[in-house]
C-alpha cells in the first residue's frame, strides 16, 4: 500500500492536470479574435519608467477590433482581476518598491540569475520537445557554465563571455509550436493575465520545477514565490501607469495581453508578450533583460 502522505498530493496533481486539460481541450479548438486592420489605431507610444529604465510600448503590428474579443469568462474574471487589483495596488506594489529600494540592483540580478539557471532543465526538455536541437544545446552549456564558473547560476558568464544568450521557452510555447490555440483570456489570482494554456504551462511548471530538486515542500514554495516575485518588481510601477490610462483597466489589459498573444504568434512564432503581472514574470524578465543590453555588433 502506498503511504497516504504521498499519494494524496499525487491525486492533487492528477486532479488538477485533468481539469486544466479538460479546460484547454474545450477552449482551445479556436480563438475567437477577428483580424480587423493591417495599422496600428495610433503612432503614440506608452513610455513607462521603472526601476530598469524606460519601458516603451509600442503599437501593435496587427490591431483588433476589442469587441470581437471573445471573452466567455469575463463573469468570474472581473471579480478576480477586482480582487487583483486591490493586492497589487495596496500590498504587492508598495512592498514591491520597498524590496526594490532596499535591495541592490546586483542582488536583484542575481537571484534573477539563479532561478534562471535552475530552470534551465525545462527549457532544455521544452526547446527538444518543438525540435529545436541548437537550442537545447545552448541551454545544456548554459546550465553547465554557469552552475560552475557562475556559481550557481549567480552570474551569467556563457552570455557575458561565450556569446550564449538565454533560449526561454515555456510549455506554453510548446503546446503553441504544435498549433494549440491559447483558448480563453483567464485572470488567475495574485498571478494576473494569462490564458487556458499559459495556465497549464504555469502549472505544469511550476510542479516540474527543479526547485523541488534541491528544497521540500514548503521551503520550494517560499523560492517560488520568491523568483516570481523578484521578476514581477521591475514591472510593477508599469500595472499602475498602464491602469490610470484606462476608463476600464480590465478591458484594457485584456485586450493588451490578447493583442501580444495574437501579434506574436503570428510574427514570433511564440508566446512572447509584456504583461505586468506574475503570471508572465519570466518572459517580463527577458524583454527587460534584452532591452537594457546594448546590440552586439555582428
């Protein structure tokens, strides 16, 4: 007989693996989002200052009409972007600026390193599992240079000195790679904007993490939270610029974080967007990442 301590949590986990695919199966078949003009609706740009510096948005390559989004659980998502709202705005936020106050930029970098290089395993399965062969290898040596000579992952020499850039990638980006649609807009709670499938993918990893490899339940919870959060910090003060601009924040980040998706699956090929929640932390931390890099020459 198995011990009821283990299989409790692993009936959790069938449990919520099950309903998150019965959810992405009936909603991801097709996204409801009509294209409607080949021009962006304005030449303005949303300049937003944080911690790492400007933050430009852009336009959008391809815009949509909002009212084609389909949006069949706006019911259950304004309550929780409400609930959201009052969390990030009263408690996140504020704490957020603390710990960016508080703690050095080089120690923010870091940590941010370190979690990054523990997740290099994921990307490493992720990038084989949509066949690109060249990019699971740049995640092996990552992982091997910067375990070593980094540290732990505390610094990034294979990018600093072996000209090896971060591959991210999520099972997000796999199920998209094999033409799974997002399915539907979802607000998770304390986690923000997302989708069915970055939901899953969220899920998914956040179970497979390696994290788990090196604490016990509840200390790799405590680095969860963690990683998300020191992610989530420099994007913060964007969520309060972005919402004083809106008459409706829920419709305008909605419709900010459907318009990415859409844009970059068709243009990227993945699941690239700016958001500023912790739901979509990691990918926040890469743009900043790449925009406060200068090009390097070829």
């Amino acid at each position: 007989m198995l011990d009821s301590k283990i299989l409790n949590p692993f009936t959790a986990y069938i449990k919520s693996v099950c309903l998150i695919s019965i959810l992405i199966i009936s909603g991801c078949s097709s996204n409801q989002v009509d294209q409607v003009s080949a021009k962006p609706p304005s030449n303005q740009e949303i300049v937003i200052n944080t911690s790492q510096g400007e933050q430009v948005l852009t336009p959008t390559v391809v815009t949509y009409d909002p009212v084609t989004f389909d949006d069949p659980l706006e019911s259950i998502n304004r309550p929780i972007f409400a609930f959201n709202d009052v969390v990030y705005r009263y408690f996140l936020i504020p704490v957020g600026k603390g710990y960016d106050a508080v703690v050095p930029d080089p120690v923010q970098t870091g940590i941010g390193n370190f979690f990054s290089n523990l997740r290099e395993p994921l990307n490493l399965l992720n990038n084989l599992a949509q066949g690109e062969g060249k990019k699971s290898g740049t995640n092996l040596g990552r992982f091997l240079i910067n375990s070593t000579v980094g540290l732990l992952g505390l610094f990034d020499p294979a990018d600093a000195w072996f000209d090896m850039p971060e591959e991210t990638t999520t099972i997000g980006d796999t199920l998209a790679s094999y033409d799974v649609g997002y399915g539907n807009y979802l607000v998770l709670p304390i986690l923000g904007q997302s989708d069915f499938r970055n939901a899953f993918s969220t899920l998914g990893e956040s179970l497979l993490s390696p994290v788990h490899v090196i604490s016990d339940t509840p200390e790799s919870t405590y680095l969860q939270g963690l990683d998300g959060f020191n992610d989530f910090v420099p994007t913060a003060p964007s969520y309060e610029e972005l919402r004083a601009q809106s008459d409706d924040p829920y419709t305008f980040f909605r419709n900010l974080y459907l318009q990415s998706v859409e844009r970059d699956e068709q243009f990227d090929g993945g699941v690239q967007q700016f958001s500023p929640s912790p739901a979509n932390s990691e990918k926040n931390r890469i743009k900043h990442k790449n925009a406060d890099s200068p090009e390097k020459e070829e």
